[in-house]
C-alpha cells in the first residue's frame, strides 16, 4: 500500500521544481502577476481530476440560489451549462497558456449577462452564482492538489487565482446585463415618444393603433389623462409619465390625478412652471395638451395669476374667454363702458362689487360677507351701479355677459 507521503514523493518526482511557485517578479497588477507565478503544469495535474465538476457547480447553483431551481431546459439551461462548463476549460487553459485567447470567453459571459437581463433578473442573482462557482471549483482543486503534492503556497495562488478569474467572468456579466438593459431602455424610450406622437396627433389616431402603441411601450393607457405645459423640463419627471423634453414646449402626459392627489402631483413637477390641462379621454390629449399651453401663455402675458403649477381646470371660462383676446376685449368694452369714466379705484371697487352682486342675484347679505364691508355699504354701492347699468343690470342676457366681461377684463 502506497502511503501519502511516497504518493507526494511520486507526484513531486514526476514535476519536479515545476510545482514550486516563481519568485515574484514582472507585472505589478495583481491579476497578470498570479498568472505568471503559477506552474504551467498545473493545467496537467488538474485536468484528469475536475471530471463532473461543472455538473457539480450546476447542482450547487441551482441547490444554493433559488431563483436557477428550476428545470434546466431551453435558452436558460443552455448558456449556464455553456458557461460553467467554458469557465472550467477557459481557466485551464489559461493556466497551461496565460496568453491563450479569450473573445470565446467574451461573448458567452457577455451574453450570459444579457440572458439575466431578458429573464427579468438582477445581475446580483448572476454573481451570487459565480461565487458559489467559485468555492465549489476551489474546493475540488483544492482536493485533487493536496493530493498531488501541490505546494501549499501555490495552492493559495491557486485560489487567489480562481476568485480573480471570477471577478473577470462576473465583469464581463455585468457589462453584458448593462448592456442590454440600455438598449431596452432606447426601445422602450422610442416605443413611449412614438406613443406620445399618436395620442397629440389630430385628427386623433385610430383607438386600435393607440392601444397597440401602448402594449410596445408598456404604458397603461388611463380612462382620463392630463397633459402638462412645461416652460423648461423638470429635473426629474414623474415615473408614470409619457415626455417630451426635444422640442421648444416641453411636456408631459399622465395619468389624471385623483382631487386629493394634486398636492402630491403638484411637488412632482417641482422646480419648473407648469400649467395642467383638463382631464380628458387619451382620445383628446391634444385638446388637454392645447388648453395647458395656452394657461402656460396666460400665465406668461399675466393674464392668469403666476403660481409654480396652474390648473387650468380651476380657470375655464377665463381660458375660454381669453382664447380670442379681440372679441373678449369687445365684450369688455361693451357690457362694462359704464366703468370705463371711473377712475382706478373707483373702477376696482365697483367692479368688484358688480361680479359679486351678479353671482349671488344680488344678496346683498351674501355680497357684504364675500367683499367684508357692511350691508349698507353694499347697499351704497348698488345704487351707484343701478345709476351707471340701468335696466342692464335686471336683463338676463346682459347680466350674463356682464359677468364673462368681468371675468375677462384684466385684474
């Protein structure tokens, strides 16, 4: 019976001194300078021995990581066959040849990352499973060079060597995995702006057309949607909107927010002017879109209070009004020529005063409340009205335009 130490005496007989490390020397990158201080030879030792030690990684992947614990069958099982069973085969022959050609190696790791990402995995779960590649092959090697006689020195290597030819292989992954999550992130990007294109086209785009848009753009078209006007893109955009941050009118499509989300949407758009155009059928988007805009310009011209976000539902009949500024300064001119003599004050008083007195039939209670002055003066103020209008203020049609013209005159 042959004992360990006359089977250590044999092995080392056989290698001699080339199973004693090199003195260090050459590179001093740590990964070039491993390669060059372990024995060529060592590809010999190793290789009879390693046999089913890809099947064994394979079997600790899939025991170990729950997210590989399913049958191995089609495009999955075969790339991680593939690359474990490359990684074994491309490590010794850098062993036996530091200098041997890698592109092979490349382009399956690469792809390997790419396939995680089609999977819907994190490349985490990827190099979760290199390390367990990694101390499965160190143990085996580990086994089959003590067995050998192999220097306890250079089995360190060894294993400095195995992990640093991992990271290599867990690099290459990771910039496959990045790889392809940028370029469906380009698709995707192009998928949504050409979503955006269909939903503001006018006349509207076939509803079939739309709702295939959005399935390649996985955007889930809403039952009500908002546009939003935009002076400069925001910093960071809402995660559920459609953008266009390209053109000179920046904007936005979303979601119609809920009455007691508008805050929260509101601080969504923080950092920039915004005006959000009424909710709408996507079907109308570019009418939400065309109202927004022109708050936005209101807004610009001082014809709508300057607020960080207006809501152009909270100003409709301005916006309607204001839409054709000529005919809306007619309607001024006509229906409120009356106040026209007045000076600014006096104009600003009764002004107000005659929106109110319109709106609450004239309650005068009501108006005194609304304005916070005293009834008689209310009362004081009416009669000054009824001496300036006449029978207009008692004629339905005038009163009507009376109040339009008090809504469209500038404040």
């Amino acid at each position: 019976m042959t004992r360990p130490q006359d089977a250590r005496s044999g092995v080392e007989a056989t290698y001699g001194p080339l199973l004693t490390p090199a003195r260090p020397g050459g590179p001093s990158g740590r990964p070039v300078q491993l390669w060059a201080l372990l024995p060529r030879e060592l590809a010999t030792v190793f290789r009879p021995g390693l046999g089913d030690t890809a099947g064994e990684v394979v079997r600790e992947i899939q025991r170990t990581i729950p997210e590989y614990a399913r049958p191995l069958d089609g495009a999955f099982g075969k790339a991680l066959k593939t690359g474990v069973q490359m990684a074994f085969v491309q490590f010794l022959e850098r062993l036996g040849n530091p200098e041997a050609p890698s592109e092979d190696r490349r382009s399956v790791f690469v792809s390997l990352g790419v396939q995680e990402f089609h999977q819907g995995r994190n490349v985490d779960v990827l190099q979760a499973a290199y390390r367990v590649g990694a101390r499965v092959t160190w143990r085996r090697m580990a086994e089959i060079g003590r067995r050998a006689g192999v220097p306890s020195a250079t089995l360190c290597l060894l294993a400095e060597a195995i992990f640093a030819y991992i990271d290599e292989l867990s690099a290459l992954s990771v910039e496959g995995h990045a790889e392809a999550r940028e370029k469906a992130a380009g698709a995707l990007e192009r998928r949504r702006h050409r979503l955006m294109e269909l939903l503001l086209a006018e006349p509207p785009s076939p509803p079939e057309v739309v709702k295939h848009a959005a399935d390649l753009a996985r955007w889930q078209l809403p039952d009500l949607l908002v546009a939003v006007a935009l002076d400069q893109p925001p910093d960071e955009a809402p995660p559920a909107a459609l953008t266009d941050f390209e053109s000179t009118s920046p904007c936005l499509l979303l979601p119609a927010p809920e009455p007691d989300e508008r805050e929260r949407f509101a601080e969504a758009l923080a950092g920039t002017r915004a005006a959000i155009g009424p909710a709408v059928p996507p079907v109308f988007a570019a009418r939400s879109l065309r109202a927004a805009q022109e708050a936005l310009r209101l807004v610009d011209s001082g014809g709508l209070v300057d607020e960080p976000v207006t809501w152009c539902v909270d100003h409709l009949s301005r916006l309607w009004l204001l839409k054709e500024p000529f005919l809306a300064a007619e309607l001024v001119r006509e229906r409120l020529g009356p106040l026209a003599g007045l000076t600014g004050k006096q104009h600003s008083r009764l002004a107000g005063t005659l929106l109110a007195w319109l709106e609450t039939c004239g309650n005068v209670r009501e108006v005194a409340e609304r304005l916070a002055v005293h009834p008689q003066t209310v009362r004081s103020r009416a009669q000054e009205l009824e001496a300036l209008f006449a029978d207009g203020l008692r004629d339905p049609e005038r009163r009507f335009e009376m109040i339009l013209a008090l809504r469209a005159a500038p404040s």
